[in-house]
C-alpha cells in the first residue's frame, strides 16, 4: 500500500473529534492563473489533541459558520467538528520534495464545549 492511497478520518488526524477553530479562508477556482469563482471556504484548525498540529480543512460551503471578525472578537476558544464525510489524504508536493496532508469536510458544525 501506498502512503497516498491511505485515507484518514478526524479521529486519527486530530486525535479528537474536534478542532480549533483559528482562521477561515475563502477558496477560489483558478482559470488560466487567475481567479475565478469562490467554491468554498478552508478552515484553519489546531488538533489540541495531537500536539497542537495545524491543519486545514475544505469545505465546499460557500458560507463559513462564523466570519473571520466574528471569530476574533470572540474571547474563549470556537471548536469545531466535522459531519458526513472527512477525509485526510498524504499527497507529495514535488516543489518542496515532502508528504502534506490534504483535509476535506463534508459539512462543518460548531461545537458546544
């Protein structure tokens, strides 16, 4: 087997079955280098569970569950989790000759801590 053909799940990238939530970001598509139409929004998450690892996380939601503003103006921690299907997928980045971790979400849910 190889190490791209392995999926992951929440659990196992994250150690938990949340995340916190730290940035959100629009995602576009690109035609001819240029940007088009967004097609979804990438959250930027800490694993807390799993030595504080960094990822992120597209979904195909053109609206987040919480703006960038309101994200900062809040004062405790936004946690967040995954519904439907999440998949963790290695893919090897030629440019920087490493493995990167590539993270896609069903639908994103905020969660009550």
């Amino acid at each position: 087997m190889k190490i791209n053909q392995i999926t992951l799940s929440l659990k196992s990238v994250a150690n938990d079955n949340k995340v916190r939530l730290i940035g959100i970001k629009d995602m576009y598509e690109y035609e001819d280098g240029k940007r088009t139409v967004k097609n979804g929004t990438k959250y930027v998450c800490l694993c807390e569970s799993n030595e504080y690892e960094k990822i992120e996380v597209k979904v195909e939601s053109i609206e987040p569950i919480i703006t960038e503003e309101e994200l900062e103006k809040k004062k405790e921690p936004v946690y967040i989790s995954f519904q439907g299907t999440f998949k963790g997928i290695f893919w090897y980045k030629s440019r920087t000759s490493s493995w990167e971790l590539s993270c896609k979400a069903e639908k994103v849910v905020l969660v009550k801590k």
